[in-house]
C-alpha cells in the first residue's frame, strides 16, 4: 500500500510487538516506517484480560485495526480485539505480497539504475498497491502501463519480472452441449459447431470433451469468474447458432443430464 506518513482510523496495519508492559503493549507500524502505536489491556481481548503477555507477546507479529491518530503528539491508539481471523488473514497476505512487490521493485532498480521511491511512487498514485501492478502487468501486459511515463527499458525490466514472478489467478468452470442432426452430413455440421465452440479470447482456455451422443463438455479456464461466464456463454452460443441454422438442434446445460432409471 501507498506509505502514508500516518495511518487513517478504522484501518487495518502489520505491527511489530516491540514491548509489552502490564497494562499496555507497544508495537512498531511495519507499514508507516515503524511508527510507535500502543494497545491498551482493553483492547487485547475479548472479556477480561488477567495476563496481557497470555495474549501478546514481544516479536510477534499482529494485525490491529486503528483506533485513533494524533499526528501532533505522536499517538497511534489500535485494538486487537476487533480484528477477527479471516481479517486478520487477508492484512497478513496483503502485507506479504506487498513485500514481494517490493523486492521486485529492487530488482528493477538494480538492473535499470531507477531510483526505487521513484518507482513506488509512480505505481502507488495509479495502483494503491504495488503488488496490484505486477498482477495487473502478468495478466495483461503492455496495459498495465498506461498513464505509467517510464523510460523503455525499465518497463521491460518490470514487465518480465511480473511475468516471471506472479503466479496469475486462474478459475475454471463447466458446462454441457447438448448437438443434435438428423441430416445425413451431420457429424460434419456438429463439427462445425464444435470448432465455432472454441474462439479465441484472450487469456481463457476453452476445451471440448466428448461425453457420449450428443453431449459435449465445454471447460473454460480464465483469470476470473466474470471472464470465463462471458466466454462459455460466447462458446455456447456460437456452436448453437451453427446447428440451429443447418437445421439441427443445440442446447446448453449447466449440469450433465441425468439418465433415467
């Protein structure tokens, strides 16, 4: 994320637990330049803290949401407690892909010779996230950087390391044909249909299975859910439209038939 020189209230930061006293733990803001923030007994746990070092502890690594800022006194209040797990979870991998994208931003650095702060600004004015550019450039390449002035050679060097180092999100999902002809050249129109089944789209995959007359499986893969629905739907109609208009019958099903008994 963008480094801010102070944190916003209501929001998630990785702290460093630095020192735990009896009623107060201090911890260090990984992500605002180590900045001191305090936790208070209160804001530990749940119920009736007895031990605070029961809960936290020096060296560990928490995520605790901001209570209150006051820039001119140097306070950072946070809480503990009113983080739950699957919150605490998404900061964490946040935090961490972070990291990465940080040390890739290094590796731009050393072998093109720009300056690194150079680099995060620049990405965290369009993107919020470094970590969100690198994905965006792995999937998409050369449009990932638009509105991005970089010298040629250090869009290069950022655009092989995406490609080299983000492991692109994929999801697949499923759905049958159904191709009837009672034309004596309709294994050709049904190969027809097939073959429309399977256009070209950008980063999706799309396989046809043969199940048993006359269904077919069509699998898509691609990077989201959104794209692999619009490219199944396309498939599907495509090779629908190619029976219907040589006089046989097309019909797309989200699950297999099931046979009667």
């Amino acid at each position: 994320m963008n480094e801010r020189d102070w944190p916003s209230e209501g929001e998630l930061v990785v702290c460093t637990v630095a020192n735990v006293k009896d009623f107060v733990a201090f911890v260090k803001l990984d992500e605002y330049g180590g900045r001191q923030g305090l936790i208070p007994i209160s804001e530990v746990a749940t119920g009736w803290v007895k031990y605070i070092r029961d809960f936290i502890r020096e060296g560990q690594k928490v995520v605790c949401k901001v209570l209150n800022v006051d820039p001119s006194r140097g306070h950072i209040d946070l809480s503990l407690k009113d983080v739950n797990d699957h919150q605490r979870r998404e900061k964490i991998r946040e935090w961490k892909n972070e990291q990465k994208a940080k040390k890739w931003i290094g590796f731009v650095s050393q072998s093109t010779g720009a300056p690194p702060e150079q680099l995060q600004t620049a990405i965290y004015q369009k993107y919020g996230f470094l970590y969100s550019f690198f994905e965006d450039a792995a999937i998409h390449g050369e449009d990932a950087l638009k509105g991005l002035t970089f010298e040629r050679k250090v869009a290069d060097a950022l655009l092989e390391n995406a490609r080299t180092n983000v492991r692109i999100p994929r999801v697949t999902i499923s759905g049958y044909l159904d191709l009837t002809s009672t034309k004596s050249d309709g294994v050709n129109i049904i190969r027809r249909a097939l073959r429309s089944a399977q256009p070209r789209i950008a980063d999706v995959d799309i396989d046809l299975i043969y199940v048993g007359s006359p269904t077919y499986r069509i699998k898509v893969t691609a990077p989201d859910y959104k794209q692999a629905e619009k490219a199944i739907e396309k498939a599907a109609t495509a090779a629908i439209r190619v029976m219907e208009k040589a006089g046989g019958t097309g019909k797309f099903n989200r699950k297999p038939k099931t046979k009667a008994a």
